[in-house]
C-alpha cells in the first residue's frame, strides 16, 4: 500500500460563486503548491469546504485537481458524507480521476457508537477501492476516534492512516507511539501549529491549511523539524504567528480561518475570497488587516504572486 508523509495541504477549493468551481484558479493553485514543495495534495477537506459544495461542484474539483497534479504528487479525497452510499460513490470518483486515497472523518448528525464507527470504516475500507485515510475531527463531527477504535482499524489492509485534528497533543502522541507503522499506516497532524511537536513525536507529516497561501513556510518547517534545527523552527513558527493574528483570527479574535485564507489567496492572485454558506464574508476591518499584512507575509513566507484576472 502506498504511505504518506511531509506537508499534504488541505487545498481550498476555489469559486466565482457558491456553486460554480473556478477551474483556471484550481490549476494555479495546484501548481503553486508543487512549487511550494508539499508531498501531496487533500482536496475536499475542511479547509475546502468539502460538505458546504454540492455534489456536482465536489466532483469537479477531485477531477480538476486530479489533472492539474497531473502525477506529481499524490491526490487525496475528503469522502466524509452523512450517506455511506455518497462517501463510496465519491470514493469510486476519486479513483477513476486518478486520486492516491481517500480521507474520512466520522459521519454526523446522528449520534454513533464506537463499533457503529468502527463498522462503517471498516465497511468503506472493504468497499473502496483506494486506500482510507482516517480522519478525527471532533469539533466538526461531534465525536473523537478512540484510540482502541484506531487500534481496531489500523490493522486493516485498506486503511493507510489517519490525520488528527483533536488538537490533543497526549492523544496525537499515543497515536505515534502505539500505532504508527513505518511504511504502511501514516500519522498527520492537522494544526498547523503544532507541525514540529508533531514531528518531534514521529508523526509522518502535517496537512496544514496555511500552505495554501504560504508552502515553503510550511514544508521547510517540516524540513527544519525532521532535523531538529532550532534556528529555523522558531523563525517559521513566527510566520504561522503572524498568520494566524492577521489572517485567521478577525478583530474579535474568533477564528475566520477559511475566509481570512482566501482573502488573502485573492491578494496573491491565486483565487477569488468567494467561500460557500455558512460561511460568511469578512467584516471590513479583518480584510483591511489582511491587506496590511499581506506584503509582510509575502516577503516572509517567499510568496510569488499571481497575475489574474479575479
């Protein structure tokens, strides 16, 4: 089975409306990624606004990223769904693109069980025909994959790994040491933030969102992690700093990391700051700290910007 590791970005998915894909703007973005060094590319993920797209524009976006990659690096889909039927017929999509694997978190909405999880991974990891990355995200799907859970699943020859977004570096790190693999099932870290730790701990790489706009920060901080170089860690962690203060986080400190990410993809060049309900757009006083920021970011981050038309 194929494994992961380095920075695998959780690539936004770029629109001129709420259901249209901007294709020409999934091909720069794609591009600016490889350039940017990153190990892989996540499409459909939380930070692509996976199950805010209806399904038409979801399929066209593993399609569009799957030829702009064009055997470059791996492509993973997010197949998180509340319908099994949905996440396997997206699964069955993927492969038939060209995707490397697909990702998961649990379903929600209804309350499930532990086994219930345990039987609907296993039942996808049965049924699909790529590789099941595991997914915990328990602020977005309400519930946490217990380790035994894990442990239950890693087994699997279907099931290549998981990316953990609890933000719970005791959970993160027991995933390291009791089930991680060397070259079969691969252990991601989500916050960025927390991309050293991670490496430190043996994680196999990060899929951090903040590479979208800003690769090189984030693949060279892996780098600089694998290696231990305590110069370099802290001056990239500075960048992440900077980015979540003037990025992420508006003026009331609440986390806007989606549309503060393409708003500032759009000071790039990259896309347009267009995002899908519920998402709402910036208040004035964060986008004009974005622009501020920008060239900041930019010339710190190593950031080529883009001409387009957006």
């Amino acid at each position: 089975m194929i494994s992961f590791s380095g920075v695998i970005p959780p690539i936004v998915t770029p629109l001129t409306a709420h259901d249209q894909l901007d294709p020409q703007a999934v091909d720069r973005i794609v591009q600016h990624l490889i350039d940017g060094k990153v190990s892989g590319i996540f499409a459909l993920g939380t930070t692509g606004e996976g199950p805010s797209l209806n399904y038409r524009v979801r399929y066209e976006m593993v399609e569009r990223t799957c030829e702009a990659a064009h055997g470059q690096v791996p492509v993973l889909v997010g197949v998180t769904d509340t319908s099994f039927a949905e996440s396997l017929a997206l699964a069955e999509h993927a492969r038939s693109s060209g995707a490397a694997a697909i990702v998961a978190a649990a379903p929600f909405y209804f309350d499930a069980s532990q086994q219930a999880l345990q039987d609907w991974f296993t039942r996808l990891a049965d049924e699909s025909p790529l590789p099941l990355m595991l997914y915990n995200m328990p602020s977005c799907v309400g519930t946490t994959l217990s380790i035994d859970l894990v442990a239950a699943l890693a087994s699997h020859p279907n099931v290549a790994g998981i990316k953990d977004s609890g933000g719970d570096l005791r959970y993160f790190r027991q995933l390291c040491v009791e089930f991680r693999k060397p070259g079969r099932f691969s252990v991601f870290m989500g916050p960025e933030e927390l991309l050293a730790d991670a490496v430190n701990f043996g994680a196999d790489g990060g899929v951090c969102g903040g590479a979208n706009l800003l690769p090189l920060v984030y693949t060279s901080l892996y780098s600089a992690a694998k290696h231990n170089d305590s110069l370099e860690i802290p001056r990239l962690h500075s960048i992440i700093h900077d980015l979540f203060a003037s990025v992420y986080r508006d003026e009331n400190g609440r986390m806007k990391l989606i549309p503060g990410l393409k708003h500032a993809m759009a000071q790039a060049g990259l896309c347009s700051p267009v995002t899908a309900p519920p998402l709402q757009q910036l208040s004035v006083e964060h986008a004009t700290r974005i622009e501020v920021a920008f060239e900041r970011l930019a010339s710190a981050g190593k950031l080529q910007l883009h001409s387009s038309t957006l």
